[in-house]
C-alpha cells in the first residue's frame, strides 16, 4: 500500500464525493467520533502521515465506500455492490430459515419465511401487512 495513492483516494472522496473542506471533513468524522484535525485531514491526502483505523473507518462512514478500496484501491469503490448486498442478504435469510427450523425462535402467528433476493435485482423487500390482533384493534 502506497501513501500517497491512499492519500490522492481520500482526497478524491472528500472533494468529489462529499463536497467537503478539510476543516469541514474534520467536523462530519468528529459527528462519528473520530477526533481529528484539518491539518491531519491534509496531511493524510498528501501522505505525509498514514491515517489511523478510525480515520479510514469514518470516511468509509461518511461517504459510503469501501474501507478496503480506500486502502487497496482494489475492487469496488462501493461499500455495498448491489452483488454483495444480495449475496449478503440471501445468507442471512437462510440462517433465520435454519434457525426458525430447528425451532430455536419463535415467529409470530403468520410470519412468512424470508423472501430471496432475485439476482440482479435489489428493491425495498415489502413485508405483507400484519393483521391487527383482536386486543390491539380495540375489538
């Protein structure tokens, strides 16, 4: 990993991407908990300093990057390709699948299994509407 590659990348991020100054960049990571300066926030982008853990953290936060491109320039830029998203979520179902299975939870009356994601296609999953109980709808 070269410096001053991951320097140009945190550069690019902040002005292209999140249209911020140094002074300002410092501001939003510091709203996450990561305490830093304008002047550190500089000195990383000319890689005069190789940023810490949460620095890189925080601006893969902010600006809804990968940490490992960031770092790597490898791979996507996105932290969540629509690929891995889907690939993410359908491991997910199948484990609450396998769970509510070996009857390890309890699931309300009528709860659906989780649906897969269709591939190439990532859309807001709609839940089907609960029926209101008998004691919730006042009858």
């Amino acid at each position: 990993m070269e410096l001053a590659e991951v320097g140009k990348r945190l550069k690019a991020v902040r002005e292209r991407h999140l249209h911020l100054r140094t002074k300002e960049m410092a501001a939003a990571l510091a709203r996450l908990g990561v305490e830093t300066s304008d002047a550190s926030v500089s000195r990383y982008e000319t890689g005069t300093r190789m940023p810490p853990a949460d620095y890189i953290w925080g601006v893969s936060m902010l600006a809804g990057i990968s940490a490992h491109w960031l770092l790597t320039g490898e791979g996507g830029m996105e932290r969540w390709s629509e690929s891995n998203l889907e690939t993410f979520y359908n491991r997910v179902a199948a484990l609450v699948d396998q769970i509510r299975e070996r009857g390890e939870a309890e699931d309300p009356p009528g709860e659906p299994p989780l649906p897969r994601m269709d591939a190439g296609i990532l859309r807001p999953m709609a839940r089907p509407k609960q029926r209101r109980r008998a004691n919730e709808s006042g009858g």
